[in-house]
C-alpha cells in the first residue's frame, strides 16, 4: 500500500474511533494530550513493526493522562474495545490489546503511585512479557536480569497450599486461567520444584527465546492437559524437553491406539502375562541394538541371558521383515514404547 494511503486510513481510522467515543464515551476528553496521544496509538496499532522503548513510555503516558483526565479504568478499557470494534482485523486488533496492557499500566501506576509495590511490579512485568513488549526499563527497575532463553513453567494445584516465594530469579503470575512461572533455562531452581512447590504439579517448557516464551507456555500447559487424560505421563514435575517422544506419542489417542493395533497385531492372541514379557523384550531389544547388548538387556529384565535370546528369535518370527524396514522398525518402537506406558498406566 502506498504511504499517502496507509495514513489516509490510519486518519479514518481515527476519526472512525473518535466519532464512536463522542456519542458512546462523552466524558473521555478527546481534544487534549490524551486525544492527540491516541491517535499516535491508533497510528502505532495499523502500521507494522514492533513496540520499542519508546513506544512503551508513550503508552503509559497514555494511561496517565488518562487518569489524570479523571477517566475511570472502565472508560479507558472502553477506548481500545471501541478502537478493536472499529477496525475489526484480527491481527491489528491483536496489537491493539497489547497497546492497552501497557497503556492500563500506566494508569495504575499513576492512580497507586505509592502502592506499586515491588511484587506488583513484578506481576506487570510478568504480564509484559507475555504479551512481547519492552520490558529491559522495569527489569531494572525490579532487579530482574532478563535472559536471553527462559523456559516457562505452567502449575496445576493438587491441594490447598498457596505457592511458595520460589525467589527473586523468578517471575510468577497469572496467565490465561493458568498460574504460569518465567524462569532463566537451567536455572538449579528447576530441579527443586517438587520440593519448593508442594501441593502443585509443574510442567516444564521447551527452552525458547523470551520474545517466545509464550510458545514454551503452550507446550506446556498441552503437556499438564495430556496428564489429566493419561496418567501413564504423571509425575510431580514434567519436563517436555526429556519428555517429547513421550507427548507427542500420547497427543493424538486414536492415532495413538491405530499404531499399536496395526504394528503390534502379532502379540494380539498371546495371554496378558505373555504379551506383557514380550512387549518388554522388544523395547529392550528395539532401543538398545547391537552386539554385545544381550546379557546387559537379560539383567535390565531380570531374566537369563538365553531366555532372552529365545524371546528375541520368537519376536523375528513373529514380526518378519518389519525390522528390516527403516519405517516398520520406528513405528514398532514407538508402538512398544506406548503400549508399556499404557500397561503402566493399568498397573498403577
């Protein structure tokens, strides 16, 4: 588009959110700083590119004046839903919220100026950073080293205890329903949460940069969904990175169900005892190749070394060439590897 008409419709647009606002919002002074203010948003929010520093002071300075106007906080949120109503784009829209997060904090912070206490700001800057904005300004302010990969961490309460202070290297808040943390990858404190978060389970990210910290979340909080569908996967803390195979595997049930009957049909008509013993030597047998593997394979399963190279010519029989295939053997040991998992799950 050229320029000439990307500002004559930034200046529509304005004129579009002005009018509404008039008719809908008479008491927001519209023709001072906070009405000149806004418009450079509306600018900021229809044109591409990220939200610099600068932009972020300028936002707050919105809600400030805003408050300094005697506008209430429902007036000021009445601003950006008016202005998301009239351009009606998904993805401007997205960065009008993202305006309105910083903009709201501004006015808090004018409004409460002595109230903001340090965990306040912390759970702004936590909030800031799930929306992708600025942050390096209140980092400081709070003594918070931003770092450049951060794994996220989503809990799910199992009791009544309150979450423990886990210190000042981490940023907790609340996101989307789900109390999340933002912790620096390869903090020690990630080991110690079944100790340090009591009464909560923990679901370990995927280490990601912290403009993407939000993608860490999904994985996330997917892996403390999957959990509550399949306790094979439970444990007090989750890590998706050393746990992928194993979500993955489980993401998709019927999928899931179709690889295990078509790819371990040949166990089908052996008795459950049996098919438990053969599914074992088969994982042992699939993921740790090679000579020399037999006796420590007979050890792991606590049998004799010739029952287990028995069961291995067995499962040659029983299976053919689907070892000999690249695909067939991958698809035989992700089978095997779920299928245990969902024994597993039975047993316990």
């Amino acid at each position: 588009m050229p320029v000439v008409n990307a500002a004559a419709t930034t200046s529509l647009l304005h004129g579009q959110v002005t009018a509404r606002l008039r008719v809908e919002s008479p008491e927001i002074e519209l023709s001072g700083p906070f009405g000149a203010v806004l418009g450079a948003a509306v600018d900021w929010a229809t044109t591409p590119g990220a939200m610099d520093a600068r932009w972020v002071r300028m936002f707050r300075s919105l809600g400030a004046l805003a408050f300094a106007d005697g506008l209430s906080s429902d007036s000021l949120r009445r601003v950006f839903q008016v202005a998301a109503e009239v351009v009606g784009r998904p993805a401007v829209a997205a960065r009008i919220a993202e305006l309105a997060t910083v903009c709201a904090a501004g006015y808090a912070a004018a409004r409460n100026p002595a109230e903001e206490t340090m965990t306040t700001r912390r759970r702004r800057l936590f909030h800031l950073i799930m929306q992708d904005v600025p942050v390096e300004e209140l980092a400081r302010e709070v003594n918070w080293p931003v770092p450049g990969t951060a794994v996220a961490v989503a809990l799910a309460r199992l009791g009544t205890e309150p979450l423990a202070d886990l210190g000042p290297a981490v940023l907790a808040g609340e996101w989307e329903g789900r109390t999340c943390l933002i912790v620096r990858a390869g903090d020690p404190m990630l080991k110690t949460l079944p100790h340090r978060c009591p009464g909560w389970r923990a679901a370990i990210g995927i280490p990601a940069p912290i403009a993407q910290i939000r993608g860490s979340l999904a994985v996330a909080v997917r892996a403390l969904d999957l959990v509550d569908q399949y306790p094979a996967l439970r444990r007090p803390v989750i890590d998706c990175m050393a746990e992928s195979v194993n979500l993955l595997l489980f993401t998709d049930g019927y999928l899931l169900e179709q690889l295990i009957d078509r790819r371990l049909a040949p166990l089908a008509d052996l008795m459950p005892k049996q098919r438990e013993r053969m599914l074992a030597t088969l994982h042992e047998w699939l993921s740790r190749p090679g000579r020399g593997q037999a006796e420590e394979a007979a050890k792991r399963l606590g049998v004799h070394v010739q029952t287990f190279r028995y069961r291995v010519r067995k499962l040659q029989e029983m299976f053919g060439n689907q070892f000999a295939e690249p695909n067939g053997r991958l698809d035989l040991e992700l089978a095997t590897r779920a299928a245990l998992l969902r024994a597993n799950q039975h047993q316990n």
